[in-house]
C-alpha cells in the first residue's frame, strides 16, 4: 500500500469495521481491497467500510466497493457504507448508484 491511505480494522458491536482515511483511487485500490478482504473474519456478519475520513474516491474505489460487495454475498456477509452526508465522496457514490447495490449510511 502507499502513504496515500491507511487502514484501521476493529469488532464493535457484532460488525467489523474498516476506517479508510485518505485516498482511493487507481494507484492503491488493489491493496487496499486485499487488505480489507484479508482483515474480514469469516464469522462476522456486516461489514462496515467506514470513509468518513476518506478525501478522494475515484471509479476505482467505487469498483473497490462493488467487487467486494460480491465477495462477501457469496460469504453471506453483507456489507456497508458508512460516509457523511457533508462528506466530497458520498456524491460520488450516489451518483454511481451503489445506494442500489449496498445500504450507504450516514
């Protein structure tokens, strides 16, 4: 991965919660999905991406979260997006239609 983004992954309340704080895009979305998928316990049901503290996501990201919905459905796991209402990228997200794919919350 690159100084672009970190990672902080914790169990709270039945979830596992990934924090993204920085930038996603083309140049550390494949690490950071295999940093996610291999962080994620078989035994947790939801995961939550949290992006609150997330600046920058570009078509990669978004693509990040779709491939990774997919993934965990076939685990039976579900997934969620956690992002402001203020926040620069949840326009992006909405705008691509992930609200259709996966529960974006505020």
């Amino acid at each position: 991965m690159n100084d672009l983004a970190t990672i902080a992954c914790e169990q709270l309340d039945g979830r596992f919660v990934v924090r993204v704080a920085g930038e996603i895009d083309i140049s550390n979305a494949r690490d950071l999905a295999a940093t996610i998928e291999t962080s994620v316990p078989n035994s947790a049901p939801v995961l939550v991406v949290d992006l609150t503290e997330t600046r920058y996501l570009d078509s990669s990201g978004v693509a990040l979260l779709l491939r990774l919905a997919e993934r965990l459905k076939a685990r039976r796991q579900e997934l969620r997006v956690l992002v402001p209402r203020s926040a620069a990228v949840r326009a992006g997200l909405v705008l691509a239609g992930l609200g259709k794919v996966m529960p974006i919350e505020a």
